[in-house]
C-alpha cells in the first residue's frame, strides 16, 4: 500500500514538473523573442529548465520497473 502512495505522488510530482518544464519552455522563447533579449536570464532559465528534465527522467526511471534482460 505504502508503495502505490508513493507512486501516486511520484506520478503527480512528475505532472507538476513537467508544467513548469513547459511553461519554462514558453517563457524562454518568449524572452529569445524580444529585443534586446536578456542573455543571462536566458541563460538562468535554461539552466534550470535542464534541471527540470533532470529530476523528470529521474522520477520517471524510479516509476519505471527494472527489465532484465
């Protein structure tokens, strides 16, 4: 039982990160996209984007079952 309540949370964790991942996203082309962009907030957001989807192929490796093959 324990083991599907953390399932559920990883699961929800993995739906809230991957909003942010895309909103991240949307931010990053919108601010490429004005003039002058700001390259270091672009970078800062990239940065952290790629953290994001760090921590998003970690969760979804810890929800994955192991296949031996």
């Amino acid at each position: 039982m324990a083991d599907l309540n953390n399932q559920d949370s990883l699961q929800n964790l993995l739906v809230m990160l991957r909003q942010e991942h895309r909103d991240l996203d949307s931010a990053i082309h919108a601010l490429a996209s004005s003039t002058p962009a700001d390259q270091l907030q672009v970078q800062r957001l990239k940065k952290k984007k790629l953290s994001l989807k760090d921590r998003i192929i970690s969760i979804e490796d810890q929800l994955t079952p192991d296949i031996i093959a």
